[in-house]
C-alpha cells in the first residue's frame, strides 16, 4: 500500500488525461475495431504453418537419410503421399479460392 501511495505522491502527472483519438505507435486510429474478416485469412494461415511444419520434418529426414536406411525412405513416401492427399483434398474443395460470397 505505501509503493502505491508513494507512486501516486511522487510519481509524474500526466495532462492529457483524456485524449480526443486513441493513439498507437503514432499513428492515429482509422475506422472500426471491429470489423469482420473472412476466415479464409485464418484457414490459410494455419494450412500454411502445416505444411511450414512440413518442409521442417522433411529437412530433419535429409540430414538422418543414411542412418534410416530404406524403412526411413518409405516412411517419408508415407508422409509425403499424405501431405499430398491433403493438398489435392483441399484444392478439390477449393479452398483456395478467394472469392468471398456473402
């Protein structure tokens, strides 16, 4: 109690206690907070952190391809047919399509 009470006696005023605009990283706010985006932003977003991951998983597989011999080579034939069916699944479903019907 007494930090709060010496931060309120000793600490600076400030005199713009009420500003007309809200005002972030020097630029004045324009429009609506609240306005609505479609979620095919997020979809892609996230599709694109998968297959990110992806390229990740395969790269960790190019550097231990001697090691895993040829059960690791059709262990990532298995990952990469899957990914794959999951790309044509989403083209096919034309996920990709940015035209916004409302």
């Amino acid at each position: 109690m007494s930090m709060l009470l010496l931060g309120h006696v000793l600490g600076g005023k400030s005199y713009f206690y009420k500003t007309p605009h809200p005002f972030e990283s020097g630029i004045i706010s324009v429009g609506s907070a609240r306005s609505r985006v479609p979620i095919k932003f997020s979809l892609l977003a996230i599709l694109f952190v998968l297959f990110d991951i992806e390229i990740f998983y395969l790269y960790i597989w190019s550097i231990c391809v001697r090691e895993l011999g040829w059960i690791g080579l059709l262990k990532i034939c298995f990952f990469i047919n899957t990914v794959l069916m999951a790309l044509f699944y989403l083209i096919k479903n034309n996920i990709f399509e940015w035209i916004v019907s409302e």
